[in-house]
C-alpha cells in the first residue's frame, strides 16, 4: 500500500510539473513525507536483515 501512495504522489507531481496545475505546497509536502518513509523503510529491512 505504500508503494502505491508514493506512485500516486508522483503521478501528481510529475503532473503538476508538466500541465503546470498544481495543487500548491500540499502535494509537495506529500510527496516529501511519502519519500521519507519509504527511505525509513527500507533503511529498517537493511538494519534487520544484517
């Protein structure tokens, strides 16, 4: 489910940057918060796998 909420995010915002619609700040600070988690994710499985 996480990796579909950060696709989505960056549909939005790949959208937003080529049909210059954006949705203001909120889809970015979205997209920043949807990366931070994914890297805490996987920053995690690396920690337990070792």
């Amino acid at each position: 489910m996480l990796w579909t909420v950060f696709t989505i995010l960056v549909v939005f915002w790949v959208l937003g940057l080529v049909t210059s619609y954006s949705l203001g700040g909120f889809i970015h600070i979205l997209l920043v918060l949807a990366v931070i988690t994914v890297l805490i994710r996987v920053i995690q499985r690396r920690r337990v796998a070792s």
